[in-house]
C-alpha cells in the first residue's frame, strides 16, 4: 500500500527534525568567549526536546515510556520536597527532560533521508578537526574549543587541553570523548558497509579511522578499554571486504608490520615511557575507576551523604559538599533512587526495542549504557541525549540500505 503525499511529507517533517535536534547537541556552544555558561546547556536541552516533541503529531511517539516519565519526574519532584540538602537548582531537572523526550521518539517511523549522512559527515569533519587540531596544536582548533566548548569547569579545560592536549573536541572531558568517539567510530564502519557509492565509503571509513587513532590519545581508562575491541573491529571490518583469497595475505600482513613493530620497540626508551604513562594512568587515584570508587576521592562526599542519610535521594538540590555526575551512584541513585534508575533502564529498552529491528542491536546498545553508567551517566549528558535519535536513524540506515542490497543480490 502507497503511503499518501501527506504522509511522506509528515515522515520528511520528522527526520528532518531529529536531524536537527542532534545537530544542535553535538555544535551548540557551551561557552561564549571562553567563558563558560551554563545557561548555554539549558538552552540546548529545552531546544533540542521542543523539537523532539515536535515529532510526537499524530501519535508518533512511544506510549509505554511516557507513564515511566511521569513516574520519574513524581520521583523528581517527592525527592527535592524530602531533601535535607539546603539550595535548589531548577536546572538540573532539563537534562532529564530532554532524556524522557529522547525515550519518547518514534524513529522507526521516520524516513531515511540524505540529510542524516550529511549530518553525520558533518559531525566527522568538525569533531575530528577539532581532535586533531587539538593533538597538533592548531590555532584555530585550539580557538574554537577555547571560545566555545569549554565546560563543567575551566581546571577540566586547562588540564585536558593546556597541560595534555587531549583531543576531547566538544565533549569537554576525555571519559565522554572516549565513549563517544568510540559510538561514531562503530556508526561510521556500520555505514560504510552500505553506502551507495566508493567515495561514500571511503569517507565512512576514513572518518572510522580518525575516531579510531583519536581514542588512544585520550589518555584515561575508559579510551584504553576501549581501543582494544575498536582496533579489533576494525581489521575485522577491513578483512571481511577483501575477497577470500586476500583475505589470508592481508591478515599475514597485518601480523607481520605488529611483530615487526613489537621487536623494534621491545626494550626502547619510548616503549618504556608508554609503559610508565599507562600504569600511572591507570593507577591514578584521581581519575579512572579509582577516582570513583575508591575511598577519599571526589565523590567521598557523596557516598557519606547517601550512608548518612539512608540513601535518600536529593531529587533537584545539591549542597557543596556532594558531588554529582561521574557515576550512576552520583547521578541516578543519589538524584532519583535505585528504582528511579530501573525506571530510566526499562525507558531505554522499550526505546530500543521499539525503534532498532534486530536484537543484536539493541542488546549492544543496551550493555553499552549501562557499562558507561560504571565511569559516566552518557544519557544525562545533553550533547549524548539529544544526538541519540540521529544516532539510531542512521543505524536503521545502514540496515534498511543492507536488507535492500541483499534483496537485488537474490533477485
């Protein structure tokens, strides 16, 4: 059955809209002359959800989530009337606005469009030329970031950029840029496989490259741990293009340059000052894993609060001595409770049942938030949230573009 003119015109509204709504939260500034304002992010979470909730015409949106929501904004609203804690922020509550509205999108039901590959391409040049840029200190880079996307505090600026030149691009800090390189990377190797044409391919993977060489040169834990499974994903996608009978060659090839590069660094100066830098990366106690979990780091205050006053929930107040952010603990338990939390996880797989086809898919997705909630809540950050509907358009992309080649290939 043909859809009608309306229809489509309706569905190309749609797209166009979540285009724009992660457009806007991956290149929306969060500081104007290298000052940070935090009335820029409000900014962003209320633009990005009034058009997102633009999509919801005519019942597009997903029904189950919207009780959830209510439920969670109940838990928001119970826990800041019961908090001890003495100062109110209003603005904490917009980025968990913007969260239930991203849980509420039917993408699904929105057609593909050219506009969403642009998007993305878009997104890959002016992320990786501020990474880069970043890495080898170009002016202008350097500029943009200072100008424009400083964030949470100028010492994350000074140390991230001025002291190690880590290419965090927009995301601010090396934990979120790790996560979030690490989302494009596999987005981009996944559309590669089913762009039209040789140049649109080569792009793909040209940008998967650059995502793939930025994680490493981040420096924390989360880009280590995640380098390994990106690099393994990548020679996998390159060994799977190549005819079978290359396939072996280039597999050959790859082993020898490492074994090759092995032997000649194997006892060299260079070799073992990595090795000193990663162990004092990941023995850090300030940073990492330990700079969460262990005793007398940042969230010390945090976790004194939560033991002191039997785990209840700060709803939207906040006090100088609890630290919020960097862990589910310090962002879902401490703000909303453990149930509030399973609230947000059931949102999200609904979310990903309704709009991703394939299982694979949304189990993935699924375990890929919930072990980032470990080192840093991505769903409350606003860029992550709001670019996340674009995201999962140009997943059903790639597969939509896939299931239609495989058909012609069996007709």
């Amino acid at each position: 059955m043909k859809q009608s003119a309306g229809s489509v015109r309706n569905g190309q509204y749609r797209s166009m809209l979540i285009v724009a709504a992660g457009m806007i939260s991956i290149l929306f500034p969060s500081s104007l002359g290298g000052v940070i304002e935090p009335k820029l992010m409000l900014s962003l979470c209320a633009l990005a959800s009034t058009i997102l909730m633009l999509t919801f015409e005519r019942g597009r949106w997903i029904m189950p989530n919207a009780i959830a929501a209510l439920a969670v904004l109940a838990l928001f609203a119970l826990f800041t009337a019961t908090s001890p804690l003495p100062d109110l922020a209003i603005g904490g509550l917009l980025p968990y606005v913007l969260l239930l509205t991203v849980l509420l999108v039917d993408v699904r039901h929105a057609p593909q469009t050219r506009w969403a590959t642009r998007a993305l391409l878009a997104v890959n040049a002016f992320v990786l030329f501020l990474g880069f840029g970043t890495v080898a200190g170009n002016g202008l880079a350097l500029h943009i970031i200072e100008s424009y996307y400083k964030e949470f505090a100028e010492e994350l600026f000074e140390s991230m950029i001025l002291w190690y030149s880590k290419p965090v691009s927009v995301f601010a800090s090396h934990s979120i840029a790790a996560l979030a390189y690490f989302a494009l990377f596999c987005l981009n190797l996944r559309i590669a496989r089913s762009a039209g044409t040789a140049s649109a391919q080569a792009l793909y993977r040209l940008s998967a490259l650059g995502y793939l060489v930025l994680i490493p040169l981040l420096t924390s834990n989360t880009a280590f741990a995640l380098f390994v499974p990106a690099l393994g994903l990548f020679v996998s996608h390159f060994l799977g293009a190549l005819k079978p009978a290359h396939r072996g060659c280039a597999l050959a090839a790859v082993l020898l340059v490492s074994m090759v590069g092995a032997a000649a660094a194997i006892g060299s100066d260079e070799l073992q000052a990595v090795g000193t830098s990663l162990v004092a990366i990941v023995s850090n106690e300030g940073g990492g894993f330990l700079g969460r979990y262990s005793h007398g780091t940042r969230l010390q205050g945090t976790y004194d609060y939560l033991v002191a006053h039997n785990f209840l929930p700060i709803g939207i107040t906040y006090s100088t001595s609890v630290a919020l952010g960097d862990n589910l603990i310090a962002e879902y338990i401490l703000k909303i409770s453990v149930l509030g939390y399973a609230l947000i996880l059931m949102m999200l797989w609904v979310w990903l049942r309704h709009n991703l086809p394939d299982r694979a898919s949304r189990s993935l997705f699924f375990l890929f938030f919930l072990v980032a909630d470990l080192g840093y809540p991505l769903l409350t950050y606003h860029r992550v949230a709001g670019f996340l509907p674009l995201f999962a358009l140009l997943w059903l992309m790639s597969v939509g573009s896939r299931t239609s080649k495989d058909v012609v290939a069996h007709q």
